[in-house]
C-alpha cells in the first residue's frame, strides 16, 4: 500500500532540515576560564560603566573624550556605514512583500495596406486604445530562502553596530591614553625645571667654594656639565608636549591652537591604585565588541547557509494583474473594459550544473571558517586580557618601590650635598646622587604612567561597559 502524504506534510519535512540549520549551537573548542590568573587587584564582580574615563576624576578629560565622541571624524565615518548598513538590512525586507506597480499609456499605430490581401475590402490599417492596468508579483518564501538572506543582513547590520561601539571605545580610549601621556610628559617637563633649579644651587657652593679655595675647577666644571644637560633636555620633552597635544587635538576633532591654552596647564597624574572590578572571563569577555562580531559573523554566515539549503526546493510565485482597457477613453471605466490575469507559479531548478550544491559547500566553508575565527578572537581575548592585568599589577607594585628609591635618593642627595659643604666629601658623591635621583623621579612617573595606560587599556580589553 502506498503512502500518501498531503502538500502541508511535505513542506514540513522540507521545512525542518533548514530550521535546525540556524539552531543555536555552542561554538567554543574550550570552556572560557572560571577566572583571572592575576585576582589580587581584581574583583569577581563586572561593574565597568559605560563612562568609565570618570573614575579618573578628572573634568578636563571627561570634556575632552566627550567632544571625541561628537567631532570624531573616523566615528562619524563608522556612523555613515552604520546608517548604510541599517539601510541596506531594510531594503533586504522588501523581498517579504510583493511587487506592485501601475502602469498607464495611450497605443496607436498603423499598418500597410499592402500587408493585406485585395480580396479584404477597407480594412482597419489603425488601432488605437487606452490602457490602465496594475500587476503584481509575490515571491511566497516557503522554504525560508527569503528570511534566511533577511536575518543575514540583520547580523551584518549588527555587526556594524557593534563596530560602531567598538569605534567609539577605541577613541574614548585614545584621548585618555593621549591624555595621560602628555601630563606624564608635563611632570617629567616639571621635575626637569626643579632639577636645574637644583644644579644650579649646587653650581653655586662648587663656585663659592672654589673662589674661596676650598673648591676644585674640576669639581666646577662637572656641576656646569649636569646644569646644561638638565637644560638641553628641556626642549626634547617640550616635543613630546607638543606632539600630544596635536594628537589630542587630531582626536577630537579641532586644530592645536584651539586647545593647546587649556592643555599646557600642567596638571599631576591622578591616583591609579585601586581595585578593578574584572568580573569572570566568561562573562566580562562576550561583553567585548570584537568578540560580538564574531558571534554575529558565525550567525550570519549560518543564515546564509540555509538561504542556499533552500535553492534546493521549488520556488512559488504569485503574479497577476488587473486593468482596464477601452479604445474610447469614456468608455473606459466601464466594466466591459476590464481585464484581468492571475499566474501562481511554481519554478524549481532541476539541473543547474553543480552550482546550487557547491553554493551550499561554499557557505558550510565560509560558517566553518568564522567558528574557527570566533575561536581565536577569544583566545586571543583572554590572552589580552591577562596580559593587561599582569602589566597592571606589575605598574603598581613598581611604583610602591620607586616611591621608596626616590625617598631615599632624596635623603642621599641632601646628605651628600650637605657633606660635601663641609668638606668631609668629594663632589662626586653629589655628582653620582644628583644623577640617580633625576632617573628614579623619571621611573616613578613612567610608572605611574604606564600603570594608567594600562588601566585604560584594561577597561578597553574588557568592553568598555557597552
């Protein structure tokens, strides 16, 4: 006995394989890490806010990053391809609604007589009539050929958004890191003018020595050496000054001269000790817009893969179209004058080569593929991550000691100074202690800075609180 099986059951088993298609599945090789390698100065807890440049308490910076993100030009370029690609997942919607259009026209022509046979007496050589008429055509998306392309070019859209978040972190992120440098810059500018006040006092008791005669030209001539060094460095660290601020200019969108009055006010770097709440990896990390992409790269490309499943099923049309057709136009309104056609269609493409299949292998290649790349974004997002926190620690804990060298580099320096106005010291010792004071004064603000910079980085590497 044959089974039968009506139409509806057919299209449900057509219809099942391409919706298991687009499941959701679990694509990472390897479980995320339950948490951090380096916890001391981590909380569990993944309270990063959106403004999160505020916790630097900082005004200047704070209107800074907020005119970045209004006068941007790369952000308002990510914008324009944001809107581009909204309009682009919308038009893809027009394939759920059918074509309609009106067409209307007046026809007359006219033919040779000599066309027509003798024996037919006065023929009509002329024809001429009025048309208005509105036809239509529905493509009825059975087998999800046209949902599956819509969802595509909803994930692509995401995607973009998510790129456009992803923008507007990176120049937050900038500015500050701009920012903190230019003002680690003003402080070594700073401890610079300090040290030369400094050389210069001490080049004072070696010439008032000297001129007394308790005091060599030697010892002289090296106090004048570390004066004009201390000096001719100025104008090097001027240059970083400088170049910060055109960077910080560039970033949010102005010219030099319209900041560089309110960014050469030196200001000290802020407090960076503090507790960051990291959150686990495997939630801090999905809050990443890299990472967001590639999900949606991965559900895109699994759309587009059922949209080529379903090249494989016949496809149905809905096409008519109604008029009215009159060759007097009073009479056109008349219902004698109306036509009418109405054509469903059912096409299926039996044969085409091996172009549907390789289609539908391209795509499993092409969803192959972005697994493979959403893999490798969180590792290497992890990693990154890691690697942020380990400088971070690594920043803090040096200034903790740099703290200690500088205190002590002061005390070495006053005493030697103090012992060498006696005349129980060489200048040398002064020499030797002038020099190690300027580099540990110059580590702790690299330090300071770098443990910043390495909390903006970290704040970037963990989403940023989009």
């Amino acid at each position: 006995m044959t089974k039968k099986y009506s139409v509806y059951s057919v299209i449900i088993m057509l219809i099942i394989p391409l919706s298991s298609l687009t499941q959701n599945m679990n694509y990472l090789d390897r479980e995320l890490p339950s948490q951090w390698t380096n916890d001391t100065l981590f909380n569990m807890e993944y309270k990063i806010d959106t403004n999160w440049w505020t916790s630097f308490d900082d005004m200047l910076l704070d209107s800074l990053i907020r005119i970045a993100i209004s006068n941007n030009y790369s952000l308002k370029s990510a914008e324009a391809s944001l809107n581009k690609a909204y309009y682009n997942y919308k038009e893809s919607e027009n394939e759920y609604f059918p074509n309609i259009s009106l067409d209307m026209g007046y026809y007359n022509s006219g033919s040779s007589l000599n066309m027509y046979d003798n024996t037919i007496e006065n023929p009509n050589r002329y024809t001429d009539y009025m048309q208005v008429s509105m036809s239509s055509k529905w493509a009825i998306d059975i087998f999800g050929s046209v949902r599956n392309n819509v969802k595509a070019m909803k994930k692509e859209y995401m995607s973009v958004e998510a790129n456009y978040y992803n923008t507007i972190l990176n120049i937050c992120a900038e500015v500050g890191i701009a920012y903190f440098n230019l003002r680690s810059y003003q402080q070594q500018y700073d401890l610079l003018k300090e040290t030369i006040a400094s050389s210069k006092a001490i080049l004072n008791i070696t010439l008032a020595r000297y001129n007394t005669g308790l005091g060599s030209q030697l010892d002289v001539s090296q106090a004048k050496s570390v004066y004009y060094s201390s000096t001719a460095a100025l104008p090097e660290i001027q240059s970083y000054i400088t170049r910060y601020i055109n960077n910080i200019a560039l970033l949010i969108g102005v010219y030099p001269s319209d900041i560089t009055s309110i960014l050469e006010n030196h200001r000290p770097l802020p407090n960076v000790v503090r507790i960051i709440d990291a959150g686990i990896p495997a939630n801090s990390i999905r809050r990443r817009m890299d990472v967001r992409q590639a999900e949606l790269a991965i559900e895109a490309n699994s759309a587009a893969l059922g949209a080529t499943k379903a090249d494989y099923y016949p496809k149905l049309y809905l096409s008519g179209s109604f008029g009215l057709l009159s060759h007097n136009i009073e009479n056109l309104a008349d219902a004698n004058s109306m036509t009418y056609q109405f054509t469903p269609t059912l096409t299926w493409n039996i044969f085409s080569g091996f172009q549907v299949r390789n289609a539908t292998r391209k795509a499993k290649m092409t969803l192959t593929e972005s697994i493979e790349e959403y893999n490798e974004t969180i590792l290497n997002a992890v990693q990154e991550v890691e690697s942020i926190m380990n400088i971070y620690a690594n920043a803090i804990q040096a200034i903790q000691e740099y703290q200690h060298v500088v205190n002590e580099g002061i005390k070495t320096l006053n005493l030697s100074v103090d012992i060498y106005k006696q005349g129980l010291g060489t200048f040398t010792n002064v020499l030797d202690a002038q020099r190690s004071l300027l580099s540990y004064q110059n580590n702790l603000i690299s330090a300071q800075n770098s443990a910043l910079i390495s909390l903006v980085r970290l704040y970037q590497a963990l989403g940023g609180g989009w």
